[in-house]
C-alpha cells in the first residue's frame, strides 16, 4: 500500500515490530505517533521542515565537552523538569532539573572545606542535614554541590578564570546526617544564549534567565537518588526561569549576618522500593 | 504555580505568548504539547532520558559537510515522507523524499550528456517529458538529476573514488518539454548505517536499504517545484525501502535493449495557485 498521510503513521510503527527490547519498542512507537500526529497537525512547508533539521543540527554542533545544548533544549521546553517531576519520589524532597553543568566530577572536600576557590563574593555558610522521609538522619550520605560565582559563571564556562572545580564539591555527611561548607552566595544568570537555543528564546521574547541557586545531587545506600536546588530567596527570576525549575518549597532563606550569609537546607531521601 | 505534571504543558505554551511571528508561536505552541503528551505517557526514567540527549547530540555530532543524520532519522521515521505527502500538490506526479544526498550544486549539462563519468555499470538511456497538469509540455523547466553508482554510493561519499559531480546533471527540457541523457543503472544501496540511525536500525531488526531509484526536482516557472524519484522496477526492497519512499506510480521500468537500457519518466507539475 502507498505511504499516505492517513496510513503512515501505523507503518512507521510497524517497521518497528521486529524490536526485541519491549522497552524500546513501546518507546519508538510513542515516538512515531505523536510525532506523526505532530506534523498532520502543524502541516510544515518543506522550508520549516529543512529549517527545523537546520536548527537540530545547529544544537547538536554546539554541543561539546563543556556545552550540552541538547539538554538547553530539553530545558527550555520544560522538557527536563517534566522528566524529573514524573520520577520524583514521593514524601522526599522535592526534585528539580540537573541542567547542563554537571560535567565534570566534583572534588571530594571535607566538611567545613570553602568550594570557593577565587575569594570574590558575598561569604556564605552552607549546612543541612540528610534524613530519610521518616526522619532518620543518613551518615554518610554523599551530597555534590555544584554553584555558579557571583557573577553567574560555572568554572568550567571560564576555564581562563576560574580553577576547575570551583564552585564544586562532593561531601560525606557526619555520625548525624550533617553537612557543612563553605561558599559564596551564588547569583542569577542567564542560560548560554549565544547559541540556537538563545536564538529560540530571543525570537519568543524570552527572557535566558535562572534565579540564583545551588545545585545538589544527594545520595544515600538503600534511598532514591535526589537531583535538587536550593533556591536563593531573595533572587529574582524566582517566577520566571527560563527553564521551569522553581519548586516552592525549594525557595531558602539566605540570611543575613552581617560578615557573612547563612542559609540551611535540609534533605529527605525516599527510601528505595516507594 | 508549581510546575506539575498536569500544569507543564500550558506553562511552557505560555512562555512562548510573546512570540512576534504567528507561525512559529503557532508551531512552537504545537511542538509542547505534542512533546509533553509524548512524555507523559512514555513516563522516561532518568537515564532514559539521558540517553536521548545523547542519541540526539550523537546525531548532531555525525552531520558534516557531505552526511546529514538528521535527515536520515527525519527519513526512518517517515518523517520527511509525510511532510512531503502533506505538501503534494494534487493532479501532479507524486513527490518522494529529498534524501540527504542533495548536498552539492548538480553541473549543468547538455540534452544527451552522460552524467556517469566513470564508465563502469550498465549503461543507461533516460528520456522524458515535463508538462503541466493539463498536458501542456513545459519547455524550459529545470530537471535536476543525482544517482548513486551501481555500486550503491553517491560521489559525495566516495571523494577518492568518484569525481565530484559524478551521478548529477541539471538539464532543461528542449521546446516541446523533453529531456534525455545518458547514466548507468543505479543500484539499491543501504542509508548510511555506520552512525547513530544505523544503530537505531540494528536495535529494531530493520535493514537499511533503499530500492534503486533516480533522484529529480522539476522545476518550471509558474508551476509548483517537484521532488521526486524513479524507482527501477525490477529492484529489491521496493516492498520495504527503509525511508518509506516508495509511490506505486513512480516505479518505472527500465528495459533492457541488450547492450543498454531504457527508461522513460513522465513528469506532470501542478501550476501555481492550485
């Protein structure tokens, strides 16, 4: 039978029927009819079409070992935050994007250790304690920080001016659950839009920004893995990041105590099997 | 509001309501929910979706300047078989996929050139008229021609092998619409399966070749573009062409006359405003 607006989605599925992995296949399936269902509906000229494998390939050549632009996408689109929110844990604390910046493996630290390496910056003391949802502290916890500067740059986007592994560390928490460092208050700031992503967002009138936020992975034996930021309160773009992450109750005060800021935040893993 | 799994979609819809360009908020509003739907239901894990981004920036990573595997993922799912139904204009020949081959400008040759400048093949005669949909022929039109050898590549993927240009010519028909030169016969050939789309192929049990075909855009003033192929009838994989391009009407024979053959392409372009 010819290939017909009406009969090719069904034969596109079916070119898939010889997949061994039922994963896989059910995954490919969705794929093809809700891309299908896609283009019946947007109906692209053959010049959208070429400018859309245009822009695909423009993400994935600025891609490399420092950029991820496929994930920028991912972001921008909500994509990202819809994923870790169908598989966030329930009763823990909340989940929210791991962004493109995780690239590079954090330094193990000590606790009490600063993952300020340049001394510019608003000093800041970090503490929290890992809990399971029942409230049992977890020692030995594993929690990687990951931060921008005060001027809103990873280390590995400013490899002329920042250390590699500033901003960064992995600490183990103590007999207690606790954990404490060092750092300096992270700011707002744009996502990379000298790319076609931030093409994208300026043709939308979109605004690239993040409000301030400290990136976290938590992990403990026998527990869900946590991916999460604390958000710095008083921030702005708390109500507009461009790429979707806010929870509310992610939202942390860093107060004020004169010489330096403080701010605690504190850490339920949901134990593995709910 | 929180971003949740049912309040995604509209927030992201909304992110784009600056967009000055109807068409591309329309489009964008449309790649959302279609994506957001696709998620839903898929419901990744987080390596899932990791290993997308990865498939994806993998593709990116093996277009260059002469392999374009956005375009062949765009083919094996049907993709740009469905845009180009969804764009045929109706009474005309049928349209067929671009492919990725189109890369290089086709030389402009004579009626009667040969576009094999290897000497190697069975050696082929193509004649044809271009008319309009109410059978006036079409002096002058365009007839842009590229073909892989019998030994299934094009010149692009054979730099030391073939010269440049090998396979392709550009002709315009003579004052009663016709066209004629001189080729070999083309071979199936598989879509190039050493990246990214090739595995996908593997995965799924799906072999990778196309049926012998040879690529035409007709082009005539007042009349809408046309790109197309013919199919050599007596090909394998006319059943299963891994880009789903096959048009019962577009299956041309090609007879064979001894010491060459012979194939005869009709093409009928619709005019404009219909």
């Amino acid at each position: 039978m010819d290939f017909t607006e009406t009969s090719a989605e069904q034969a596109v599925v079916d070119s898939f029927a010889a997949t061994t992995d039922p994963r896989l296949k059910e995954i490919l399936a969705a794929v093809t009819r809700h891309l299908h269902a896609l283009v019946r509906e947007v109906r692209p000229t053959m010049a959208e079409w070429e400018q859309a494998i245009e822009f695909l390939t423009d993400v994935g050549h600025t891609c490399d070992a420092t950029r991820q632009e496929f994930v920028l996408l991912s972001d921008v689109f909500g994509v990202s935050m819809l994923v870790e929110t169908l598989n966030d844990s329930d009763g823990g604390t909340e989940a929210t994007v791991l962004g493109p910046f995780h690239l590079t493996e954090s330094p193990q630290r000590e606790l009490g250790d600063s993952i300020d390496l340049l001394g510019t910056g608003t000093p800041c003391v970090i503490t929290g304690i890992v809990r399971a949802t029942d409230g049992t502290p977890l020692p030995g916890a594993s929690v990687d920080i990951w931060q921008c500067t005060e001027d809103g740059f990873y280390d590995v986007q400013q490899p002329d001016r920042q250390p590699p592994g500033n901003g960064r560390g992995r600490f183990r928490t103590d007999g207690d659950g606790k954990f404490w460092f060092r750092t300096v208050v992270p700011s707002h700031y744009p996502i990379p839009a000298d790319g076609p992503v931030g093409r994208l967002l300026n043709a939308t009138g979109r605004h690239p920004y993040r409000p301030a936020h400290v990136h976290v992975i938590a992990e403990a034996a026998g527990h869900h893995s946590l991916t999460t930021h604390m958000f710095v309160a008083d921030s702005p773009y708390l109500d507009s990041d461009a790429v979707f992450a806010v929870k509310r109750s992610l939202i942390t005060e860093f107060a004020d105590r004169g010489s330096h800021r403080e701010a605690h935040f504190d850490i339920r893993l949901t134990p593995d099997g709910k």
